[in-house]
C-alpha cells in the first residue's frame, strides 16, 4: 500500500465521530483489504504504526508550540534545520507533492534536544534559587 493510501485509511480512522461510524469505517477498510497477501499487510501495518508514530509527536511538539517553546529553536538546535522544514511536517503541507514526516532519527534527536533543555532549565531554576 502506497503511503497515501496508508493515510487516506488512517483520515478515515480519524474522521468517525460516534463508535457506530468507527465501526462501520474498520467493516469497510476490513473489505478493502481482504486480499492482501501476508506480506503486503504486514507492510501495510509498519506504515501505519510509522505514520501514527509521526502524528503522535507532531501534536506533542504543537503542544511545546502553544506553551511557548519556538519551533525555530528546535528546528535549528535540535536537527539543523530551518523553522519552515519542521513546521512543514507539523502541519502536513505537501513538498514536492509528498506529505513530508519526521523520520525517527529526528524524532530521537528531538527527544534528546528536550531532554538537554530540561536539564539546563533545572539548572537554571536551582541557581535562581542560590541567588
């Protein structure tokens, strides 16, 4: 399954508002995708687990977002890259005609970047607190 496809059953996953149209969306993709072999499956569950994995950490890094934390920070500290690379995998827009992600290597870099941050803002705290 094309990544696209992964998404487009995933938005359909998202989109259901009731456990009713939940259910009646698993029936369809479960009648999509009954002849697929093993192996185009099993791919089709490594794509999704990814792309899930991507969405998680997107919403958590909008909510670093809302509580104040620059994106343009992390980008250019954390995976040196420009604000305008994370924000578009944040926000989905489309380069070169394909839905960018973060891969997992940026998101472990990410996740070190934070951590650092942390520990340096506890050390920032405590020395206040020595003033």
């Amino acid at each position: 399954m094309e990544k696209s496809m992964v998404q487009r059953d995933l938005s359909m996953l998202q989109a259901c508002k009731s456990e009713e149209e939940r259910n009646e969306a698993v029936k369809y993709l479960k009648e999509l995708h009954k002849n697929d072999d093993a192996e185009t499956s099993m791919n089709n569950l490594r794509d999704m687990k990814e792309r899930i994995r991507a969405l998680s950490v997107e919403v958590k890094l909008l909510e670093l977002q809302k509580q104040g934390i620059s994106l343009t920070h992390i980008a250019a500290n954390y995976l040196g890259k420009s604000r305008s690379y994370l924000s578009q995998r944040l926000h989905g827009n489309k380069v070169n005609g394909k839905q960018p992600v973060l891969t997992g290597v940026e998101i472990e870099k990410i996740c070190d970047g934070l951590k650092k941050t942390g520990i340096k803002l506890q050390e920032l705290s405590a020395s206040l607190l020595n003033v």
